[in-house]
C-alpha cells in the first residue's frame, strides 16, 4: 500500500511532459486532497491510481498519455536533458512556422501597409515643407521690408516706417523662432528615420535571429 | 446513476457551488458526489479548464497551519453560469415533457 508522499512522487513524475507550472498545479491539489481526507489510506482508496489520474490531466492537456508514458519511462535518469531538448524541438519548429506566417502576412497585407506607410510619409513630408515655407516667407518679408523701408524712408517717409517696421519685426520673429524650429525638425528627421529603419529592422530579422 | 454526466453539467455544477461561496476543491468534489456519481479525480480537469478559460480565480487561505486553495467565481464565470441555467431550464423542460408527461398517460 503506498502513502500520500509515493502517491504524489507517481502523479508528478506522470506529468513530466506537461510545463512545471501545471504539474505543480496538480500535485498542489491531490496533496491538498490528502490533507482533507481522514486518512492517507482513505484518500488513496477513493482516488485510486495516480497514473490513471495523470493520464486523465495529460488528456485535458492536448497529450496522448502513451507517448508521454514512453517518454517518462526513458527518462528515468536523466529527466532534463531529454525533456529539454524536446521542448526547444517544439519551440524550434513552432518558431520557423511563426516565420512563414509572418511572411504570408507581410504579403497579403501589403497594400494595407504600403498605404500606411505611404500616408506617414507624407504627412511628414508636409510638416517638413510648412515649417520650411514659414522659414523662407518669414525671411523674404524681413529682406523685402528693410531694403524697401530704407529706400521709401526718404521718397516717403510714413510708408518706409512701416515697411522697415514689418521688416524688422519679421526678422525677429525669424530668428527667435527658427534656430529652434530648424532644431525641432531636425530631430524629428531623425527620429523618423530611426524609427522606421528599426521597425523595419524587427519586422524582418528578430524572428530569423531567434531561429 | 444510470445517466452519463456531461463536462458541460459538471462545469455549471461546480460554478453554482462556488458561486454560493468561495470554497476549496476537496469540499467542492464532496458536494457534487452528493448529486451524482463521478470519482474523487473527476473535478480537478473541470475545475484548472474553468480557471484558464478565466471562469474562477484561486486564492491561498491558511487553514491549520496549511494552505487551503480556494476558487472564486470571476465575473466571466457568473455570466457562464446565468447561460448554463438557462440552457438547463430549457433542456429540463424538454427532457420532462418527453419522459414524465407521456408517462403520466399510461396511468
């Protein structure tokens, strides 16, 4: 007659292909089960073989209990190493299948994400080419005013006050907000392009690295 | 019982139980016992299924010096059990005029 410890040490080494989380999440409960019950005696008597209760989790699990059982009777001495490698095979050939997935996606979302990618670049193309036209106009009207405010100033003097007075106020606002302007879009130039190539970069190697 | 017991049966079972109030699966497999006849290890399947599909939670409480792990019902699970009585409501309604009313024209 065997006690609660070899029931439990039989109902774990049965689950030896399942992940330890759910194997320890089985023993958990049978031991809870132990300690509800009058009697260890008891408790065996009513929950019968522990393999028949593996099986039966391993079933629940999407695993045939046969091949699992072979695989635990190999297994006897050395448990980790062959477990491991059977799992990173799984890994392994889930991940390249991962892979071709990816690539059928890419391709049957293609104009989708060309369009995307398409509607990025130009908004950032037209955020470029406002901030580049606020610059330009700012400098020509600064340029334009004060050369003609310094000639009308003396052909008529009223007209060339207020055209040396837009020019001046042109460029002060040109130079108090372009350099940071010009900084601004520069650095989000930057960002753009390193952020595209990076994504780029993750959409297309991560998955051949990790393979 | 001469009926089998469905996966389906046990699952809104064991969710009307918890339901009621939070209990721990030792306690849980003795209540359905008291309906029907399933072995001791019929519950634990039943109950890890309906905590990954997010129907109950658990929580260790200590009890004499030991862990006791208790189910509760998420709220996922309450509206699982609302459908499954219905459905029970219904299918009980249909069994019972097949098997009781035509039965009751023989006396």
């Amino acid at each position: 007659m065997m006690n609660k410890l070899q029931f439990l040490k039989i109902l774990e080494d049965s689950l030896t292909a399942l992940p330890k989380d759910e194997r320890d999440s089985a023993v958990k409960y049978y031991e809870e089960f132990f300690d509800e019950a009058d009697s260890d005696e008891k408790a065996i008597d009513n929950l019968g073989d522990p393999r028949k209760i593996a099986e039966q989790i391993l079933v629940e699990n999407g695993i045939n209990p046969v091949t699992a059982n072979e695989n635990s009777f190999k297994n006897i001495e050395p448990v980790k190493p062959v477990a491991q490698s059977a799992t990173s095979n799984t890994a392994r050939t889930s991940n390249s299948t991962n892979l071709i997935l990816a690539i059928i996606v890419v391709a049957l979302t293609f104009p989708f994400w060309v369009t995307i990618l398409a509607v990025a670049f130009s908004i950032f193309v037209a955020i470029l080419a406002v901030a580049f036209t606020l610059v330009v106009t700012m400098g020509a009207v600064a340029v334009c005013g004060i050369l003609a405010g310094i000639v009308t100033l003396f052909t008529f003097p009223p007209i060339g006050l207020i055209s040396l007075g837009t020019g001046l106020v042109a460029a002060g606002m040109l130079t108090l907000f372009c350099v940071p302007l010009i900084k601004t879009c520069w650095k989000f130039t930057v960002w753009t392009v390193n952020t595209t190539v990076n994504f780029v970069k993750r959409l297309f190697f991560k998955q051949e690295v990790s393979v | 019982m001469a009926f089998p017991v469905s996966s389906t049966l046990l699952d809104a079972m064991v969710l009307s139980i918890v339901h009621d109030e939070d209990t721990y699966g030792y306690k849980i497999t003795q209540d359905i016992r008291e309906a029907m006849d399933v072995s001791e290890s019929t519950l634990y399947p039943v109950l890890r299924r309906l905590q990954k599909e997010e129907c109950l939670e658990t929580y260790d409480k200590e009890y004499m010096g030991r862990n006791r792990r208790y189910y509760k019902v998420t709220s996922k699970g309450k509206a699982a059990l609302n459908l499954y009585r219905e459905d029970w409501k219904l299918h009980k309604e249909k069994v019972d005029t097949l098997l009781n009313e035509r039965g009751k024209n023989d006396e």
